[in-house]
C-alpha cells in the first residue's frame, strides 16, 4: 500500500492517510516492506497468542452477558443464534452471522472496556485466511456450542457461559490449527 495511492483513491491529502496507516502499525495490522506497507501476516504463535485472549475475552462476554442481558437482549442472542443455525450457504456466510451472535454477546455482556478489547482482537483475527467454518463439520459443532452459551446465558449461569464459550473458542482454535497446516503444505 502506497501512501500516495490511497490518498488519491480517497480524495484527501497524504496527512490523515500517513496517521491512519501509523495507527494501523501501532495495532500490528500493518507491516513495513521493502515495497511499502503491507497487510500483517501472523506467526503460528501469534495466532496462539490471539486465540488465548480471544478464549479468555469471550469467556469473560459471555459471563457478563448472564449477568447483565436485558430480556430484549436474551430475544437478540436468540434471533442470532437461529441465523447461524439455519445456514446452509458458503463458510463466509457461517463466518457473517457467527459474528452477529458473538456481536450480540458483547453488547449483552454490557462492558465497554471489554467490547472495545474484543474489536481490538477481531480485527487482528481478521488478518487470518479464510474462515474455520470450511473446515468439515465445524459449522455443526458450532451450531451446539453455541446452544450451549446461549442455554448458559438464559439461565443467567455466569460460569457456565464461560465455560461453554472458552470451549467454543478452543474448537475454533483447534480448526484455525487444521487450516494453517493445510495451507502449509499447499
């Protein structure tokens, strides 16, 4: 990425584009190269290093959303968890509304600290190739531990919903593994 490009493309000057990229940097989203900026590639251990805190966020969203969820908010996690349930489409479509339901955990968890640690965290996961939902059968291993957090959370069980969501996170974990060793050996 080139500054002046950008900058171009946006219709502005080189000085808001330069800061963006500078805090793009700071975030470890964006890499320096002998070509300019790049989009960061992370590491086998960062990518355990970001499934770790994500288990420990998540887990820590989901025991607050048992704690704080508004009745509203419970028919929210419902309405998205049946979105990701009736999927049927392509792994990006899985990958979409798993993200409105954990989207709805955070805000039933009712922490802007913590809301704002997860959007931190997943805009680095989104430097990741491709979605764990095109690895066979996790999308239905997903659909269970979902029920799972949500069953957790109506029943305003906080460590349940902890529990259930750190499980969830090391499922995913464990096909985001399955998936860096298949591109490896691409």
């Amino acid at each position: 990425m080139r500054e002046e490009e950008i900058a171009a493309s946006l219709g502005v000057s080189r000085t808001p584009v330069r800061e963006a990229f500078a805090r793009l940097q700071e975030r470890g989203l964006l890499d320096n190269s002998s070509a300019g900026l790049t989009v960061a590639k992370l590491s086998r251990p960062q990518v355990m290093e970001l499934y770790a805190m994500r288990a420990k966020l998540e887990a820590a969203a989901a025991a607050f959303a048992a704690e704080n969820a508004s009745p509203g908010e419970i028919v929210s996690l419902r309405h998205a968890a049946s979105l990701f349930d009736v999927q049927t489409g392509s792994p990006g479509d899985f990958a979409r509304a798993n993200t409105l339901f954990h989207e709805a955990i955070y805000e039933a968890a009712h922490n802007r600290y913590l809301m704002r640690m997860l959007e931190d965290l997943n805009d680095s996961l989104a430097l990741l190739p491709d979605t764990t939902f095109s690895v066979p059968g996790r999308a239905d291993a997903a659909k269970t531990e979902h029920r799972a957090i949500l069953d957790a959370i109506e029943k305003r069980d906080p460590v349940s919903a902890e529990t259930a969501a750190s499980t969830h996170i090391r499922n995913a974990l464990n096909g985001r593994l399955k998936l860096l060793f298949s591109i490896e050996q691409k």
